[in-house]
C-alpha cells in the first residue's frame, strides 16, 4: 500500500504542471486491497486485474485511472443505470454476450479508427477474440479472455477410486460411465463425485446447457424459438439428477459452499470456470487445505460432440466518450491488451496469437491438461435478453433439483418464459 | 411591539416563507417522480434505449399494467378453497361480530374487506387454453405478502415480549436497551452478511450447533422450506429496536398506579400483562402494526443478497422484482407498472393508519 500511495505521490507531483486525464473505470471480478502495481506476481483475478491497473495509472504518462466498486452481483444493472444517468465510466468491462444488447442501442463507441493509433494490432487478436468483439461489422471492445467451464480434479480422490492412468484422470464418457465413477469415488472414498454451485450461481445452468450442445441441441434457435422441452434437454437434465438421486452429489450447495468442499477434499470434481486454476493451484500446495493433487481438465464429453459453456471478457468505451478522454480510455485498453499474459496466468485462455504461442504461455501451470477446451467453447445463439434467459433456466432447474419439479413440467415452463423473452 | 413599521410579514406569510423549503423538495423529489413515474408506467419505455434517445419511448396505455397483473382466459371460479374458504368464514364472522355489536364501524370495515379480498383474489386463475402473460408477477406477490405475514408478527411480539422484560430502570436494562437496538443501526448489506454467515451449512454458528447436538445442518438459504424462515429471522432480528423502543415510550405512559391497583387485586406477572398493559398498548401495537407492514412490503435487499430469490423463486420479492425489470431486462414501463401496484397497497395501508390515528378512544 505505501508503495502504491508513493507511486501515486509521485505521479502527482510529475503531473502538476500538465493536471493528469483521469479515467473512470468500471470492473467485476472483485476487489483487492493491496494490488500493487507488479503485473508479474499477483494471484487470482481480482489482484492481477487490480494490478494491471494500477500499473497502467502509474505508468501511462498523464492519465489516471480511477476503479469504480467492483462487486459482480450488480455489475450490469449498475452500469445500466449510469449510462441511463449520463454518466458511464470511460472503461469498462463486459462480457461478449452483452454485446448485443449495448451495442444494439448504441450504447459502445466502435473502435477499429482508435486501434492503431493506440497501439492496439487487432491482427494478432485469434479470429473468435476478433468475433467476438464484432457487431454488425464494427469493433467495439479489445477482448481480453476466453474463458470456460473445466472439470476441477481432486487427484487423490481419483486415485482411490482407481479413475487416474497416466497421471491423467480418467473422465467419463457416457451419462451411464458417469454413474459408474461417481459409485466408485464413493465406495472408496466415502465423498461425493462432483459439486458445483447448483443453487444460486448459474453454474448449473451452463453445466446443463454444455450437456445439450454435445447432443448438437440448444435452448433457442437464431430464428428465436425456444427448443427447452425436448429429449436432448431432459437427457442432459437427467444426466446430472441422476447423480442427486442416488446421493452422489449435493444441490444445496452454493458457490462459496462447492468451492469449500472441493478445497476440502470432500468432491472429487468440482465444475467451475477457468478463473479458478491459479487460484486452485495456489490453494492446494498450503499445507491446511484438504486439496492436495491439483488437475484442470477439459469438459468430458458426455454424449456425441465435444463442448462446454465459454464466454469472452473484453473492455468497451461508451458512445459519448470523445476527446482527449477517449485518447486516454484507449491508452489504458492498449496497456491491458499489452498485458494479455499476466492475466491468462488467472487460467484464462489469451486472445492474442503471439501470447498464445509463446513459451511464457504454455508453460504456465496446469495450461497443458485444458488445452482441448478452446477448441469446444460454446456459448447460446446472441441474444439481447441473455440476462433473463439465463435467470429462467436457472430457476426451472432449481426446482428440478432443489424442490422436485418434474424435470418435464420444470422445461416445458422454462420454453415457455424463454420464448416469452424472446417474444417480447 | 413598535409602532408604524409595515413590514412585517403576515401570519400567512410566514407560514408559507417557513414551509417552502419542505414544500419545494416534496415537490421536487417526491411529488415529480411520483407522477413521472406512472408516466413511465404508461409506455413501452427502454431504460438503455431512451437515454440514447430520448423519443425511442411509445405511449401504449395500460397495456403494461394488463401484461403484468392479466392473461388470457382469465377465470373466476372457487378454485382456491382454503384461501376463498378463510375468507367466507372471515365474512361470516364479521356480520355475526357486527350484528352483535362488538365491533367498531371501523374494525368492521376493515375485517370485511380483507376478508372480501381474500374471497375474490384467489379465485382468479387461467381457463381452459389460457394463461397469464406474466407467470412471476402473483407469485411474487404472494411470497411478499407471505414474508409481511411472518415478519410483523415476528417483530412485533418479540419486541414487545422484549420491551417489556426491559422496561425498569436499572443499568442493565440500560445496556440491554442498547444492546437490541444496536442491531437496528447495521445498513442492510451488513445484516445481511452477518445472516449469510450465521446460516451457512458450513462454517456457520447455527449449523455448529446443530452439529454439537447431533443433527446435519440445514442449508437454510437455498432449500426452500428454510429460504423464506431465513429472511424472516434476519429481518426480525434486524428491525427489532424501533419497535422495541415504540413499546418501551408506550409502557411508560401506563401510570404505576393502574398497576398498584391491580396488585390488589391479586393481578400480577402475566396477569397484569394481559389485563393492563396489552389493552394500554392498544394505540402503540397498531402504531407499530401498520408502520410494519408498510416498511416490510418494501423488502428487498435480505431477498436480493442471501438467496437471490431463490431456491426456485420462492423469496422473490415485489421490489427486487421491478429492480430485475427495470435494471437488468432494461423494462422501466413495466416496472414502473409494479411499482404503481406496489404503492397501492402501501397506500392502502397508511391510510388505515391515518384513520385508525383519528380515530377517538372509545
């Protein structure tokens, strides 16, 4: 901290003949007190972010940047309801799925005239980061992430059950194999085959819905009829419950909660994004922590084609923003885009082609056990009302899972608010 | 006073000078959003699209009104026994109290109009092909009038149990005084946190507990016998001080001398309770009644931070309902619809406040 309170002296005392161009920045991912301005070190997202950040205030010449709350729950309706006060961040961070609906209303400045200027090379961005910040034949936001659900691996647990050959473990392949390992792990061990947060973050929902894009089956079509009520929705549905029913795996628990059993060593699979592997990593090698033989593994195929539930994190600026503020906002996009690798240490997958296929990169730890994932990200059809969608599925599965909805009743609903949204 | 000086102001005009600073921020921040926001309510308004332009706004009437509380095929029909049942006795029983005499015009009215509601609302519901545009929208009602029903009983006997234990003047008492209100003083983030961790199956006081006594802890947030119980017990526990400190000012306007009078006869304890101080309570219980129901149909962050709404939609909540459709589904028309809605129960309630305020000891 007094590092940073030094740093931040001196920059005003350099700045004092020409007053620094401050640039208000809106994040998620949580916040970290003492970030730092060391990009190379820090651990988790909240820190490296923070710490890129602080960097780019410290080090860009004549700019600051100052980080608004950073809490995730509300991120969007916060950033909502400063844009319908007039007065968005110059910075911000979303997710691709939201582009849609922001850029739609021309609500993000297109940016592809600021790029080079700034230093940015769109050319080395991998075709989907390209895509993924496209609309309507305009750029509008430098992608900073890929990143997807994995399959958390307790090594240990595995090797008891007798599901680890070659230092891998071994995944199932078919909802029956699924049933198999998950009796396996609890005869030898006595703990539950997987968790994730089923009850409140829509971990579950993403989990169901990769389920669904492996039976090349989704929940709306581009034209925008909802597809819920159908046998590949109530396969993939089953293929989770099954293991409810038979008291291999626990509904109740929430995020905060799933995470702690799988760190305590009472699940031998957590499902969770890649925003977790260095965060894992750190946490199995204490000596405390019930987690002791860390592995990321890709998403296993369950049914006929390989996918799982991925989104992309990029920054935009917003449509009003002109002048010397926009030249600054740019500035700070070029030095998070600089920095691509300090933040795939989170376990994120790297937009940039020469991040990607440097040695830094790939040697990063656990980077080699999930390299299939990219290769079968998924994500639902866009949509501006992606937000509600996601909330609907994610309360007609609860009730399958937390209250005993017949799984048939729970999706015919779901289709039918889906395509209420879709509709509306 | 002198003589031949004219400039003073009026009585009148003195009042008014006096008044204008409350009256112009009335007008500015209450009264204006107010009837802008049944303006809002009125139109297919989009919180994004309108700031970036303001004429992208349609006036479609009461048409969100209609999406939002109607359907298709709506019937009226005895479908609902319990509910449409409690109110037929509800009925019933007040002619009876009313013919009898036992009742004021006042009680009579009120019994019988709960009472008529609880008859006529259940009973609607889709026919046959039918159904109601939004399927959230009574719901979420219902679990908001569910969580009023559970809290302001919750409250208020607690707080008078406790206010009455309390009500003597000696240094702990004082500190327990404070001690109960303190909890009043937390912003609800706070409370709320502290609840979070208090129920978690986890690492939580109460799922300790029950560990030590030999039982598997519940996961209070997220199954949904529990969820609802949850929020109410934080909520209770949050907002017991006003009411406690509500009783305590109503206790010490009982003379002692009523109670020495009854100690003579023999009336003590919870006898002196029930027989002198509940019925000179009377004003201050309805006081903290009405005032309880009008704060509580405004819950929204317990619901919002502990479960979300959850599991499956059984603590979702009016408010945080109009929060999701005017923030994160962008809908400020239809929110402002549910808000209307919203402010005519509360409305409701403040004016049988207002009447029961006036209203003479008989």
């Amino acid at each position: 901290m007094k590092h940073v309170l030094l740093t931040a002296a001196a920059a005003a005392s350099f700045a004092s003949a020409a007053p620094a161009q401050e640039v208000t920045l809106a994040r998620f991912f949580g916040a970290c007190e003492d970030a730092g301005t060391d990009t190379t070190t820090s651990v988790g997202e909240p820190c490296i972010i923070q710490s890129i950040i602080n960097a780019a205030s410290a080090e860009i010449d004549g700019v600051t940047v100052n980080t608004l709350p950073t809490d995730w729950g509300n991120y969007y309706d916060q950033v909502k309801a400063a844009f319908a006060g007039g007065t968005p961040p110059d910075v911000f961070v979303m997710h691709r799925h939201r582009i849609p609906e922001f850029a739609g209303l021309g609500a993000l400045a297109e940016i592809s005239g600021d790029l080079e200027a700034a230093g940015i090379d769109p050319a080395d961005w991998s075709e989907n980061a390209l895509e993924a910040v496209s609309y309507e034949g305009g750029i509008y936001g430098v992608p900073m992430d890929f990143h997807a659900n994995l399959w958390h691996v307790n090594m240990d647990l595995m090797a008891e059950a007798g599901l680890v050959e070659n230092g891998e473990p071994i995944l199932p392949s078919s909802p029956e194999e699924l049933m198999e390992h998950a009796q396996m792990v609890k005869d030898a061990t006595g703990q539950d085959y997987l968790a994730a947060d089923f009850a409140q973050f829509p971990i579950g929902v993403r989990l169901v819905l990769a389920l669904m894009w492996q039976q090349d089956s989704n929940i709306f079509s581009e034209d925008g009829t909802a597809t819920i009520n159908t046998e590949a929705g109530a396969n993939a549905v089953t293929a989770i419950t099954q293991l409810f029913d038979a008291g291999l795996a626990n509904p109740q628990l929430n995020y905060a909660d799933s995470q702690q059993a799988f760190l305590n060593g009472e699940a031998a699979v957590l499902v969770n994004g890649t925003w977790v592997v260095d965060f894992y990593a750190a946490e199995a090698a204490k000596e405390e922590v019930g987690l002791d033989n860390y592995y990321a593994a890709d998403f296993p195929t369950l049914f006929d084609t390989g996918a799982t539930w991925a989104d992309s994190h990029m920054w935009a600026l917003p449509s009003t923003i002109d002048g010397e503020t926009r030249a600054a906002a740019m500035k700070v996009l070029a030095f998070i885009n600089d920095h691509n690798i300090d933040w795939a240490r989170t376990g994120h997958m790297a937009v940039r082609n020469s991040v990607v296929e440097s040695d830094a990169y790939q040697s990063l730890p656990h980077r080699d056990e999930y390299a299939e994932t990219a290769a079968i990200a998924k994500d639902t059809p866009p949509s501006e009302r992606y937000g509600a969608i996601q909330d609907v599925l994610n309360r007609e599965l609860q009730a399958i899972w937390l209250t005993g909805k017949p799984v048939e009743a729970a999706l015919s609903d779901a289709e039918l608010e889906v395509q209420d949204l879709l509709d509306r | 006073m002198r003589q031949g000086r004219k400039s003073y102001l009026s009585q009148q005009q003195s009042a008014w000078l006096l008044l204008a600073p409350f009256l112009v921020t009335y007008a500015l921040f209450l009264v204006y959003p107010f009837f802008r926001g049944i303006w809002i309510s009125l139109h297919d308004w989009n919180l994004l699209a309108v700031a970036f332009n303001p004429d992208a706004k349609d006036f479609i009437g009461l048409r969100n009104y209609e999406r939002v509380m109607w359907g298709r095929n709506i019937e009226w029909g005895f479908t609902a026994p319990l509910l449409q049942g409690l109110g037929l006795i509800g009925l019933a029983f007040t002619a009876f109290l009313h013919r009898t005499n036992r009742l004021s015009r006042f009680n009579t009215i009120a019994l019988g109009i709960v009472s008529l509601l609880l008859v006529v609302l259940p009973g609607f519901h889709p026919g046959e092909g039918g159904r109601w545009y939004d399927r959230r929208f009574w719901p979420t009602v219902a679990n908001t009038v569910l969580f009023v029903g559970l809290t302001v009983p919750g409250v208020t006997v607690s707080a008078l149990l406790l206010a009455a234990g309390m009500n003597r003047e000696t240094r702990a008492m004082g500190i327990l005084r404070t001690l109960f209100f303190l909890s009043q003083v937390l912003s609800v983030t706070v409370v709320t946190l502290i609840w979070q961790i208090m129920f978690s199956p986890r690492q939580g006081l109460i799922a300790n507990i029950t560990e030590v006594m030999g039982g598997t802890p519940i996961n209070w947030l997220t199954d949904q016998q529990f969820a609802m119980a949850a929020i109410v017990i934080a909520t209770v526990w949050w907002s017991l001080g006003i009411a406690m400190i509500l009783f305590l000012a109503g206790l010490q306007d009982i003379s002692s001398e009523i109670y020495e009078a009854a100690a003579l006869d023999n009336a003590r304890g919870a006898r002196a309770f029930w027989y002198i101080t509940l019925p000179n309570l009377r004003r201050t219980i309805t006081l903290v009644v009405v005032l309880q129901i009008i704060l509580h149909f405004q819950v929204f962050g317990q619901s919002h931070l502990m479960t979300q709404g959850g599991p499956n939609d059984t603590t979702q909540v009016l408010v945080r309902y109009i929060y999701q459709t005017g923030f994160r589904d962008s809908e400020l028309g239809r929110a402002s619809a549910m808000a209307v809605f919203l402010f005519v129960i509360m409305g409701a309630f403040s004016v049988i406040q207002f009447i029961i305020g006036r209203e003479k000891d008989e």
